[in-house]
C-alpha cells in the first residue's frame, strides 16, 4: 500500500528505526535511513532492505544535532530518492541522574536530539507535504511524553515536548491532508533494553527474569514487551487509508502503563 512513498526514518540504524523502516519498506516505501553506528554495517543493512523488499534506499550520516547537517540530509533525500511523503523521528538517546548531577552537555544533546531535531525536519519537509496535499508525520515520543519518572528530567522534557509540538504540526497542517502523531511507547524490546538488563542483573545480583520483572516492567501493567515490528505496524497504519482522520494524537503503546 505504500508503495511510491518516500519515507525518511531519523535513527533507523537499530531498534524501533530499523523496525519501523523494515515494516514501511515490506510496504513498498522508498526508504532514506539515518543514524550512528558502523559504517560496514550500515552499508549491509542498507542493502539487505533494499534486495529484501526491492525498494530504493540510500542513508544519511547526519547527526542530529547539528541543524546544518539535519538540512543537508534532507536535501540529499530529495535529490536522490525524491520528495519525502512519510517522515518519522526517531531517533533519540537517555542519560538517568538526579537533577542537581545532570550534566548540562547532555541535558543539551537530549534536547537536540529528541526534540530539537524534529523541528528542523518537520519544517524541512511540511510546504512539499500541504502542496501534495499527502503527508505523513510520526513522531516517536514515549509513555515518558505523557507521564514523567525521577532522574529523566531531560528524556521527560523532550518527550512532552514532542507531544507539544505533534499537536501544533497537526493544528497547522489540519485542512491540507498531512496528518503528525506521536507515538508513545512504554518498554520495547531493543538491543538497547537487552543490554540494560544484563548491566542491571549485574550490578543489583539478581537474575535477568527478575530484572525484567521487578525493575523494568514494573511500571507496565500487562507484564510484557512491545515489538519494534508492532512500533512498525501502527507506523504503516498511520501512514494508510485508515490513518487520515488520525491527527494531533499522542497514541500510547504502553500496556496499560499512563491508565494508572
Ligand atoms: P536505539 O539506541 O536502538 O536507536 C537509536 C537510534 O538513534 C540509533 O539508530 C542511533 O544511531 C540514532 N542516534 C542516536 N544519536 C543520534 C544522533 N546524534 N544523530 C543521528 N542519529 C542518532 O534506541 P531505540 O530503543 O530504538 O529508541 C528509538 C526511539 O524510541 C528513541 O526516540 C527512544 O526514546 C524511543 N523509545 C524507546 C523505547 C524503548 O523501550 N526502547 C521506549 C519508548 C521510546
């Protein structure tokens, strides 16, 4: 169903980006990767999606928070696949400390990267999107958007923000046909996630089933991770036929975690 799309995933060199850009590509998107990482295996996942579901894909290795490189990525996506139709931020980092020991240089990284960044290729991409009178904005928030937790000050703030600014986008853009929603996952099961639960089993000497269960999914109530395939298919839904009235929505993907 999406097929002639272009769709430009910020951070889709692991975790919920590649998820969410292996499940636009099955869908037939153009596909402009981004993020950090190696770049021999950047390149190989690059070429897998593209033989895997025959679709055009080319990579960025912008980083996000330089706003002269975030430009420079999105004109490379325009000049070498074509105007980008579905946009999806999502890249975006963590750093866990105590307001009063929060570094100030990450506290400035979090923002650029979770927040800030999106700002610049949302505006990048909305003119193009109301002319074509098609557009697809996603934002990839968090539970931590909607209801906050100690010593994520900066993760918690970006986040809300996030959220702030979908509902804007979707303000502005309403009448012209391009839709922004946020995202807002609790806890996905991602390298990332992996390898904090082994660090955790770690440090506290528990096993990793109960770091699992009494540290990280305490807070999410049906006890189980989300997929980055299932962060994927919302994704393409809202990106589909069924998605056009689905606008200015912080959607949550959190089992039950912001019900509390
Ligand atoms: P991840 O670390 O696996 O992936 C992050 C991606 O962002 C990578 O591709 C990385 O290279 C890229 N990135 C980081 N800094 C960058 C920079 N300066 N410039 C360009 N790219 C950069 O993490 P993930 O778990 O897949 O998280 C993806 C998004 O989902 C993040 O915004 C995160 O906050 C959000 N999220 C994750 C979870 C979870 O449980 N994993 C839950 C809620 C929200």
């Amino acid at each position: 169903p999406l097929e002639g799309r272009v769709a430009l995933v910020t951070g889709s060199t692991s975790g919920i980006g590649l998820g969410v850009a292996t499940e636009l590509a099955r869908q037939g998107a153009a596909l402009v990767l981004n993020g950090l990482g190696d770049p021999d295996e950047i390149e190989q996942i690059r070429l897998d999606l593209a033989r895997d579901h025959q679709v055009e894909a080319t990579y960025s290795d912008a980083d996000l928070r330089d706003p002269e490189a975030i430009r420079q990525m999105m004109a490379m996506a325009h000049d070498a696949i074509g105007p980008v139709d579905i946009l999806v931020n999502n890249a975006g980092i963590q750093h866990v400390a105590p307001i009063e020991d929060f570094p100030v240089a990450r506290w400035d990284a979090i923002i650029a990267i979770n927040l800030t960044s999106a700002f610049h290729t949302i505006r990048a991409v909305l003119p193009r999107m109301k002319a074509e009178g098609y557009g697809r904005i996603i934002n990839i928030a968090s539970a931590h958007g909607l209801v906050g937790s100690p010593f994520k000050s900066a993760y918690v703030a970006a986040k809300h923000g996030v959220v702030g600014l979908t509902k804007v986008v979707a303000l502005e853009a309403a009448e012209s046909g391009v839709t922004c929603n946020a995202i807002c996952p609790g806890y996905v099961w991602t390298p990332l996630v992996e390898q904090q639960i082994d660090d955790q089993a770690k440090a506290f000497k528990i096993t990793p089933e109960q770091v699992i269960k009494d540290v990280l999914l305490k807070a999410q109530p049906n006890k189980r991770f989300a997929t980055v395939e299932e962060i994927g298919m919302l994704t393409a839904y809202l990106c589909g036929p069924g998605g056009a009235s689905i606008t200015g929505a912080a959607l949550p993907v959190d089992g039950a975690w912001t019900a509390h």
